[in-house]
C-alpha cells in the first residue's frame, strides 16, 4: 500500500500530501454540501466543484473536527482542575492568503461544513476588512493607497475583539465593512454570541508583531488561534486570478452608480486589463511579497492551489 504523505526530501515542519494522498484522509466523512450550496458560496471567477470538496475540504473538515474535540477536552480537563465552572472556550482557526487567491470561498465552505458536524454546530465566520480604518482615517494618514496593508487595520481593536472571543464573553461586535462602498459601515455591526468555533479571514491574520518596543511585550490577533491555514499559490497565477476578476467585476459589481469603483465601469476591456495591473503591481502584489507570503510557515496547514485555482498539495505542520 502506497503511502499517504509523500516522502520526505527536505528537512521540513511539514508533512505534505498530493491532492489524491489527501483525499484518502476523508474516511467516511459524509458530504453535506450539495451543488445549490456550492454555487452560494463560490467567489467570483472560481472553479470549485463538488468533487474538491469531498477531497480537500471533507478531509479538513474531518481534520478540525478532531482537534476540536481534543482542545474541548483539554478545557473540561483544565476547568475540572481548578474547580472553574465558566463558559466554553471558542475555538478559533484563522485563514489567510493574498487578494484573489480564494481564501473567502474557502472560509466559507469549511465554515459551512464545520456548522453540520453534530458536536459544534454553531459556527461564526468573521472577515478582517470590518476591522480596517474607515476611510476618512486613512485619507487623513496618507494609507488609501496602502488599504489592506497592516498599516490600514486598527489591530488593537481586532485582537480586542478576538481575545473577547476567546475569554467567552457573552456578546462581542465586530464593525461591517461593504465592498460596494469600499468602506466601514457607520453603526453596524456583526454580533458574535460565544460560538462554538469562529473563523477569522484576512490577508494579515498571519502577521506577526512589529520588533519588541522598550514598552513591553505586543500581542497579535494569531495569538489566539488554535489552528491557522494559509491558502497559497504563485504570485503570476494570483496576478492573473485579480485581473480576470477585475474585468468581471468591470461588468457587474462596477455597474451600480453607488459602486466606489463605478468609475470603472467605463473602461474598454484593454484599459481595464491594464488598470488592473498596475493596481496589482503597486499595490496588492507589494502586499503580498511584503507582508502577506512571509507569514505562510507560520500556518498550521496550507492549501497549494495549481494555475487553475485546484488546490494541488496540502501541507499539514508536524506536531
């Protein structure tokens, strides 16, 4: 019998699997999801089909279920310990990756997998743009060029949120953020109620702390993280995956006049194309070299996606 994981050539935290070597690891999850549910989730320009989700995100499913299961026993064991009767800890899995890479579709198909397991079936999925600065901040600091870069969000008040989370405080809101407008939205909310299991999505949750400061000693929102993924692939398959959404959008989203990028729904197809790329060359590309791709090994599993957006290697850390 073959092996799962492939051999290891190189010293490595991980233990890597072909996109077959994976799949082997579902047992009997069942699928839960069905095409009409595929087609809600998938984000704009993405080929994901059933069949990956019964042989990257089962299997995962499968994986973090498991680990769930063990950290709630580790708390009850802990709790049992100090005679301490509080609330349920959460857990917390970040994901993160570049713009366009996929990494929304991927929150929410594993947080819709996750909500059909019987043991945790309340599930949260909160996204880092509600904890970007409003715009009219950056604008007064000179970031609306660097919006998405760790400059841009107000971490202090995202690992606030999320350590709330984590303590089992009873309410905590997170700030709403609309892509339609391209900013925070004044007084509204996402309220998270102490779930069983909260993903937390953006391009920086991976990031680690500025150098220590004679302050003291920084914490980051990954802190709190009981499992972390990075979803991964080659910046010229990115470039290309942003661009083609770009045009996409240029047809769709751009159309309504309330629209920040309205502006764009003008342009012939060859200005769009190459408005896209210098977008992606000065900003999201730098983000991604800069701050974004570093934090990759930090994550506990990757997802390896190939030029067509198939996810074809995954990497599990080593425990």
């Amino acid at each position: 019998m073959r092996p799962i994981a492939e051999p290891d050539t190189l010293i490595t935290p991980f233990v890597s699997f072909t996109h077959d070597g994976w799949a082997e690891l579902r047992e009997s999850t069942p699928l839960t999801l069905s095409e009409d549910d595929l087609q809600r989730l998938r984000g704009i320009n993405e080929r994901l089909s059933l069949e990956e989700v019964v042989k990257i995100y089962l299997p995962l499913s499968r994986l973090l279920n498991l680990y769930v299961a063990a950290v709630q026993l580790l708390y009850q064991a802990q709790a049992h310990f100090l005679g301490d009767s509080t609330a349920k800890v959460p857990f917390v899995i970040g994901l993160a990756g570049s713009v366009a890479v996929g990494k929304s579709t991927a929150a929410r198909v594993l947080r819709e997998l996750l909500a059909r397991w019987p043991n945790h079936p309340k599930v949260d999925l909160v996204t880092t743009d509600g904890f970007l600065f409003p715009n009219r901040v950056l604008k007064s600091r000179g970031l609306m060029t660097r919006k998405g870069f760790p400059e841009s969000y107000d971490v202090r008040r995202l690992v606030q949120f999320v350590a709330d989370v984590k303590s089992g405080v009873p309410e905590v809101s997170a700030p709403v953020y609309s892509h339609l407008h391209y900013d925070i939205l004044p007084g509204e909310f996402q309220v998270v109620r102490q779930p069983d299991i909260m993903i937390v999505e953006g391009l920086n949750v991976l990031q680690t702390p500025e150098p220590r400061t004679p302050g003291g000693p920084r914490v980051f929102v990954s802190d709190f993280f009981d499992f972390s993924v990075y979803v991964d692939a080659r910046p010229l398959h990115i470039q290309r995956w942003y661009i083609e959404r770009f045009l996409t959008l240029r047809e769709t989203a751009f159309q309504n006049p309330e629209s920040y990028f309205h502006r764009y729904a003008a342009l012939t197809v060859p200005d769009a194309r190459k408005t896209a790329q210098h977008i992606w060359t000065t900003i999201n590309g730098v983000n991604l070299r800069e701050n974004i791709q570093p934090t990759r090994t930090r994550a506990d599993l990757i997802l390896e996606k190939g030029p067509d957006h198939t996810i074809e290697r995954v990497h599990l850390r080593k425990i």
